[in-house]
C-alpha cells in the first residue's frame, strides 16, 4: 500500500505548466472546453485549490490542483454536481449522467468521469487508491488486448471499413472508457457495502445467541448499538440498490451516459460540416470561373438536387446507425447496471435477514420476560390465597379474645379443638381456591 500511495500520490502537485499541457485538449465543437490556468495566480486570489486524481484511457494516473470553476469548465458542469462530490458535505449515493460527465458518488467513491478521463477527489482512503489500481489494472489489460487483437484484424478490415466503423465499436463486447470506469465504482461500492455487511453478520449472531442466553443489561445496550449501525447501514444500500434500478428504468437516462458515443456524433458531424463546406467552396469556384449561360443552368440545378438527395440520404444513414448504436449501447449499459443490482440485491438481502433475525431475537426475549411475568403474577396469587387463609386464624383469635367468659373456656381440650376446626377449614378454603384457579385455567396446576 505504500507504494502504491508513493507512486499515485507524489511530494509535489503539478505545476502550473504542466496542468496546462494535461488540460488541453484539441477543440471539437469551436470553442475551447478547457484552457489552461495559471494556477499559482488563483491561489494568490485565494481560489480554492483541491488535488485530483487523473487516470486517462491508457491507464496513466497523475494528480493535479484545479479549482472548482476550472473543473466547471473542464467537465461542462453546474456547481451543484460538483458539491455532491465535496468531502465535506454527506450527500446520498448518486449517478448522474451529463452532456459531457458522469458524476459518480457511491460510498468512498466519489469521481467525474468523462470520454477521455476519470476525476478522483485526492483521497488517502484504501478503497480510493484500491480503485485508481484496478481502473489502471484494467485499461492496461484492455488496451493491450484490443492491440492484439487489431493486428489480425486490420488487414481483414481495411479494405471494407467505412466512415461509420472508423468511429463505431469494433464488436458488440465492446466497452467505452466511461463504462469500465463506473463498473469498476460500482464493483467497489458494492465489495465496500457487502464487507460490512458481512462484518456486521459475523458480529451479530453470536451476540444475538449470547443475549437469548443470558438477558442482561450489557447485552442489551450492545444488541442496540448493532441495530442502529444495521439501520444505517440499510439505508446505504438500499440507496445505491434504488439508484441503479432508477437508472435501469429510464432508457433517456442510460443513453445520456454514452459519452463515447456523443463525441463520436461530434466528430461526425463536424467531419460532415467540414466535407459540405469544402464542397460549396469547390461548387463555388467552379461556377465563379465557369461561364453562365442559360443553356447550362438545367445541369447546374440537377447537379444541385443530387447533392441535397445525396447528403440527405447520408444523414439518414448517419441518423439509423445513431439509433442502432444507442440501442445497442443502452442494451450493454443495462446489463451492466443489472450484474451489479443483483450485487447490491444480494446484500440487501443479506441485511433484510440479520434484521429478520433480530427482531425475531427480540421476540423471543419479550415472550421469555412475558412468561416469567406471569410466573409471577402466579406466585403472587398462590401468595394472596395463603394470606387469606392465614388471617381466618386471625379472626377467630380475635373472637375468642374478647372480653367476656363463655363455658367452653372452662374446658380442658377446647383450644385444641379450635386449632384444628380453623386448620381444617383454611386448608378446605385453600384447596377450593387451587381448583378454582385450576378450572378457570389461571395457573398451570
């Protein structure tokens, strides 16, 4: 780990110089997307600076310094996705696909991911540098297998390659950069998600098995404790599990996130503007030097019909194949986000359990407390009886002591008499209490 922090991590930021040599790119649509700044001269201003990660499609990583309008500029982004991405705010987990990004906050995870690059929040954290060394891991190993699979290949290709497999995907197992990005966040979000899921599994039971045991207050305090990290933890989950299923329902929303595919209808398009203009510019020549004549205008005009019929039947090939590349891309996109669903379904699932089992747990302890409960409300009875039949003793004691003389006191065995006439009758009394309880189903006799 280490090494891995000293190589994607180094002593010092990229330099103003360089950050304009990483930030420039060739322009597509007439205008700049990205410029460089001086970055030193913002820090003077007291611009906000922030470290990025940068892995391009190669799997080269470097960090550099942008601030927060720049990267607005760089990404084509509002200020609000980029605060999803802030460390110091607690956003829910969120996909969201752009004109140009995909802004991508799951758990640790949390990135810009465009045609040509992914855009790390500069993190210590192991899942960050986890997921910068299996991004790189990744693009080095499709990079190097699509180069050889392109040397047989191209001999094959070259003769029957038109403009639109120029640009298009070579087979249909083909992924864009953008997608093996997001699978590799998804695939760490979801491995980050389901270890603590199952750290907590390891966790519970046992303690759960203990407190059925023995119900003590420590055991109960812990069992809370878990319950609240359970709860928690569910709630995560079942956020990313909603993100990717809302992202599975909307097809709009899929074919936004195909940025490959954007910038390839730009290239083409700015590839046909370019052809068109050089024609008019040729057409254009061409008649200024030619004579005119009203012989040679019916040409001319036919000649213009079949350039318009020609062209529209070029956007109308362009137009079908666009469609049939966005079905096919949200197809791929789709059984990508469903691959990783049944992941985060699973520990979902997972978790849905452990609290199944808790409140089962909890079930069993509140039917153990309710039976010694009634244990004790049948003591207390058993209780009540004998007290009642102890004070019959007390009441006849209290008649024969009262002050007046009876003949029976003269006689010898008439304390005798009494005890056992009392004893006999609280123990008839006692005795009719017990099957009465017996016959009303008070007390399990």
């Amino acid at each position: 780990m280490a090494e891995i922090k000293e190589r994607l991590l180094p002593s010092k930021p990229a330099s103003a110089a360089n950050l304009r040599e990483v930030s420039y790119r060739p322009p597509t649509s007439g205008r700049q997307p990205f410029q460089g700044i001086d970055v030193l001269g913002l820090k003077k201003r007291g611009q906000g600076l922030r470290s990025w990660i940068r892995v391009d499609t190669s799997g080269n990583s470097q960090v550099i310094e942008v601030d927060k309008f720049t990267m607005m500029r760089r990404c084509d982004l509002p200020a609000r996705d980029l605060r999803l991405l802030d460390p110091l705010f607690v956003y829910p987990s969120t996909i969201l696909g752009r004109e140009k990004a995909i802004v991508v906050n799951l758990e640790q995870i949390r990135c810009i991911i465009t045609a040509d690059e992914v855009l790390l929040l500069n993190s210590l954290d192991s899942y960050v540098l986890q997921y910068v060394v299996e991004l790189q891991r990744r693009l080095q190993a499709a990079g190097a297998g699509e180069v050889w699979q392109s040397e047989g290949e191209l001999s094959r290709r070259r003769g029957s390659r038109n403009m639109e497999n120029m640009f298009g995907n070579p087979s249909p197992d083909y992924l864009p950069f953008e997608f093996r990005a997001l699978e590799v966040a998804l695939e760490a979000a979801c491995t980050f998600l389901d270890s603590q899921a199952a750290e907590l599994e390891i966790e519970a039971y046992p303690l759960l098995d203990e407190l059925t045991s023995k119900i003590s207050t420590l055991n109960l305090e812990r069992v809370r404790r878990l319950k609240s990290r359970l709860v928690a933890l569910t709630r995560r989950v079942q956020k990313v599990r909603d993100e990717i299923e809302q992202l599975m329902d909307d097809d709009g929303d899929m074919a936004e996130m195909y940025l490959t595919e954007k910038k390839r209808r730009m290239e083409l398009s700015c590839y046909g503007e370019q052809s068109l203009l050089g024609y008019r510019s040729t057409d254009g020549a061409l008649s200024l030097s030619a004579p005119v004549s009203p012989v040679s205008s019916p040409p001319e005009s036919r000649r213009l019909e079949k350039s318009l019929s020609i062209a529209r039947s070029r956007h109308e090939s362009m137009r079908s194949s666009e469609s049939g590349a966005e079905t096919q891309s949200i197809e791929e996109l789709e059984m990508l986000l469903e691959a990783y669903f049944v992941v985060i379904d699973s520990t979902l699932n997972k978790l849905t359990s452990l609290k199944e089992y808790i409140d089962d747990t909890e079930d069993f302890i509140n039917i153990q407390l309710d039976n010694v409960r009634n244990q004790l409300i049948q003591f207390e009875l058993l209780l009540t009886t004998a007290t009642f039949v102890v004070a019959i003793f007390g009441v006849v004691a209290g008649i024969f002591g009262m002050n007046f003389e009876i003949p029976m006191f003269n006689e010898p065995n008439a304390f005798k008499w009494v005890l056992i006439i009392t004893g006999v009758a609280g123990a008839v009394i006692f005795f009719a209490f017990l099957w009465f309880f017996k016959y009303r189903r008070l007390m399990p006799l």
